[in-house]
C-alpha cells in the first residue's frame, strides 16, 4: 500500500484540482495507482488500472466500478498528463 501523504497522492489531487473535478478518495487512490503502475516504480495495480495503462477502453469500462465510470475521463487524463516533476 502507498503512504496515501506521499509525492504521488499530492500530485493526484493537484491534477484534479487543476481540472476542477471534485473526486472521491477512491479515484484518487485509481489515478495514484495508475501513476505507480505506469511508470513501474511500486505495485501494480488491478486489471481495472492495467486497462488503462494499456489504453483498452472495452477492458476499462468492463471492469470499471460506478465510481470509476463516472471518472474515466481524468483517470485517462491521468494515465496522459499526471506525472511528478521528478521521480
């Protein structure tokens, strides 16, 4: 489990921030997950995440949950354009 204080989890809410998106702490715990599992540095996450690293949008929205569905478009905002200054 990721330190939900740590670089990723200030990245992720400053990325939604900046998109003016109002997002439960599950997508923000998606989008952290994405990052991680994107740019390979922790675990990975679930098939859910790995579509859409993968960009497979019938994968994604086959195995997205409700909350995921509703924010599909920046969690793959995210997976494009949500990275940290410096890993």
């Amino acid at each position: 489990m990721i330190d939900r204080g740590n670089k990723f989890y200030e990245t992720a809410r400053e990325f939604v921030k900046k998109y003016e998106v109002n997002v439960s702490e599950h997508i923000i715990d998606i989008i952290v997950s994405v990052m991680v599992t994107r740019d390979g540095v922790g675990p990975m996450g679930g098939s859910f995440v790995q579509s859409i690293v993968d960009n497979n949008l019938f994968e994604a929205v086959s195995r997205a949950d409700q909350d995921c569905l509703k924010n599909l478009r920046i969690i793959a905002a995210a997976n494009r354009y949500c990275h940290l200054k410096s890993l």
